[in-house]
C-alpha cells in the first residue's frame, strides 16, 4: 500500500483517557480518501465519497501518536474508482476499510471518468 499522508493525535481530536475521536478519525479518512483517489484520477475530474465499507476501530490512537494514512489497490468503473484504505499507528493497524468515489460534474450528477483511466 502507498502511504497518502500522516496526521499527529492532538489534545483537540481527544476524547476522554486522551484517545482519538472516532468521529475526527472518518473525517481523516474521507481527507485521506480524497488525497489518494485525486491522485489516481486527477484534478481536472470532480469527486465525491459514495462508501466507506465496514470500519472497525481495531487500536485505539493515543495522544502524540502519529497515524499514517495508506491506500491500494484501486479499481475503476465506468464512473467510480473503489481501492483500500488502512491507517497505522505504531506499526499496529489501527483500521482498515474499502472506499469508494464517485465522479460528478458541477450539479453533483454521476459522470463517466475519463477513458484514459480504464
């Protein structure tokens, strides 16, 4: 898997026993997503998430911990691109899930990715 990026747990994103969020750890993860599949796709095309698979929160992430945000194995249709996206701490995996982004033109409406990706 290619690393997309990696984020510090800072006292803001804590909770309680200064553990991570797991609502601040889906919006990294939409980022992440978004970082990873413009990557694959481009700028010039406009994306939106779609799916997010099953998330388990296998490791909780602590305060000064570092996340590393990883994605792979991509696979294209006709208007989306789906690949895997896992985040580790510590070397431990912390989760991992499928994601899935959908192309769109300016009044949000699904739209073919272009051919040179398939």
């Amino acid at each position: 898997m290619e690393k997309i990026m990696s984020l510090l747990c800072k006292h803001m994103d804590t909770g309680a026993c200064d553990r991570l969020f797991g609502g601040k750890m889906l919006f990294y993860l939409d980022e992440a997503a978004a970082v990873y599949a413009y990557g694959l796709v481009g700028k010039g095309v406009n994306l939106v998430t779609y799916r997010f698979g099953e998330i388990l929160f296998r490791r909780p992430v602590k305060l000064n911990e570092v996340m590393n945000f990883c994605g792979g194995e991509p696979s294209f249709s006709r208007h989306s691109v789906s690949f895997k996206l896992r985040v580790d701490v510590e070397g431990e995996v912390c989760l991992e899930t499928d994601v899935t982004m959908v192309s769109v033109d300016g009044t949000g409406k699904k739209v073919a990715l272009p051919a040179l990706l398939k």
